[in-house]
C-alpha cells in the first residue's frame, strides 16, 4: 500500500537524486578554471607565509578573515618560507567542498610523503646472553664467595652496558639535532599555501576573480585580469608587465637567486676536491640559468635559450 509516509519517502529520494547532478556540474568546473588560470603563473606575496603545509587559513566568511594568533604561532613554530614581497609560482590549486587551496612555490613542507618526524631510531644496547645468565646464577648461587664472584663479573658487564647506552644517547641526540636543522631548512625551500576556508561551501559559478578579491589583501595578483573574446565570452591572460631580472653574478647568495627566480626546477650535489658543488638550474621566461653554489656562493654559472 503505498502510504503518505512512504511517498514522502520517495519524494524525498528523487529530490536527493534531482539535486546530485545539478551541483556537481558547477563544483567540477570550478577547479578546472582555477587550475588553467592560476597554476604556473607568478604572484606577489603581501604577507610572510609560514614552512608548513598548514599554510595561512583565510575564512571568507568570517568578520575577521585571517586568526592572527594562529599565523603568529604557525610563523614561530615553522620559520618563513615565503617572504612578504617574494615573487612565487602558483604551483596547485585544489577545489574542496568548502575550501579553496592556493599553493605557492611546492604548497609547503609536510604533505604526504614528507618525514616531519625529529626523532631517530637508534636503540640502547640489549643485555648479553652472559649478563642474563648471571643474573640468574646469581639468583640461584648459595655460596657467598662465589655468588660475590659473580656479582663482581655481573657489576662489570652491567657498567660496560651502561657506558655504550650513555654513548649511543649521544649520539642519538646529536642525530636527532641535525634531523631538526635539515627539517627546518627544507620547512624553508618547501614554499606555503593559503587555504580559502567557506562555512558551508565554495559559491557556485567561483571564478578567477573572487579568489584574487578574497586573497587580494595576502596576496598581490599582478595584472592577472579577464578581458573579453570576440564571442562575448571570457578569456584569462597575465597583463603584468615582464620583470627586468637581475642577471646573475659571482658572489650572488643561493638566498638571493631563489627570491630572483623562483625555485629550481632542478637541484643536485657533486664534489669537487674538498668542496661540496650545489648546482641549481633555474627557468626564468625562455631562458635557462645553471648555476653552481659553494656554501651557498654562486661560483660559476651559464646562461642558455629554450
């Protein structure tokens, strides 16, 4: 029998079908046109953005948009690695229910595949078979001279033990030291992200121009613009105006070079007698810049066209 309460039921059920197909369309569209317009183009940062994956949260929605205690802590915790006024390459974007994420120079260090742990795995030293076995014999034994003979070998066995834990502890620390330094130093060269956070989700129809209007105070989209097309429809191009770069010199800091031109496409080590060569190659517009760096010095480097 087909009652009021099932065929409300069923009303419901088809309104719930109705809806799928008539929101996914405009969610699925949305990252497409983000993607083709803002990945691989270069902005400016407004603000320092911090080592970290976490990135900046900008609630669109909120009165104030940006928590300054959280990017405060964040800042402190992971270091800089986007500078306010550092020039960058959107290098993802990514379309959630309620989020927006603009990924800047890598997106930041601790996504997936990222080891963010400080700790190194380096165990004590285990008892010895002999150490165990006296332990028992000592138990065991009742004669007082020999279980104090075998205390004696037991108290040795115990100490040396006890020095190589208190040698690997060292040890342990000082690795876990340099895991630290490695980690911040790859916090810094990992790029950030801002998160465009939406209370209950991303507007239908979001278009190039309202993310640069919600991150235009964070972030200086240049002369990113629409301009029309002969058909009347929209079309997205860069307008701003072509950088003069700074050639580079001898003596430039890896620092320096990366703010200039952005982060490598390719980076690898070699050594040279007693030296340690970085060579970074950078891609700047149609030309290709390999460079060499010493303790972080630009030694020598070449400049090729595509």
């Amino acid at each position: 029998m087909f009652t009021p309460v099932r065929a409300a039921v069923v009303r419901a059920a088809v309104a719930a079908a109705v809806s799928i197909p008539a929101s996914a369309p405009a969610f699925a569209q949305t990252e497409p046109l983000l993607k083709s317009f803002f990945e691989g183009k270069r902005v400016t940062a407004r603000v320092d953005m911090p080592g970290t994956s976490d990135g900046v949260d900008v609630y669109a929605d909120a009165r104030e948009p940006l928590n300054f205690a959280k990017y405060r802590d964040n800042l402190k915790e992971y270091g800089t690695a986007i500078h306010a006024g550092d020039r960058v390459t959107v290098t993802f974007v990514k379309v959630k229910k309620d989020l927006i994420e603009l990924q800047l120079g890598g997106g930041g260090y601790g996504t997936f595949g990222d080891d963010t742990s400080t700790s190194v795995s380096m165990h004590d030293a285990p008892k010895t078979d002999r150490e165990k076995e006296l332990e028992r014999l000592v138990r065991d034994e009742d004669d007082r001279d020999r279980r104090r003979r075998l205390e004696r070998e037991l108290d040795d066995l115990r100490e040396r033990r006890e020095r190589a834990n208190r040698r690997i502890a060292v040890e342990r620390e000082r690795a876990e030291e340099e895991k630290k330094a490695r980690l911040a130093e790859r916090r810094l060269r990992g790029g950030s992200r801002f998160n465009l956070r939406y209370e209950d989700r991303v507007p239908e129809g979001f278009r190039p121009e309202d993310l640069m209007a919600a991150l235009a105070p964070y972030v200086d989209f240049g002369g990113l613009a629409p301009h029309g097309t002969a058909d009347g429809s929209l079309s997205w191009r860069d307008d701003t105006p072509a950088a003069a770069v700074v050639p580079p010199r001898k003596g430039m800091l890896r620092a320096e070079a990366e703010q200039w031109y952005g982060r490598p496409s390719e980076a690898s080590e070699r050594r040279e007698g007693a030296l340690t060569v970085t060579t970074l190659v950078f891609v700047v517009d149609d030309r290709r810049i390999r460079a060499d760096f010493v303790e972080d010095v630009l030694v020598r480097y070449s400049l090729t066209s595509w």
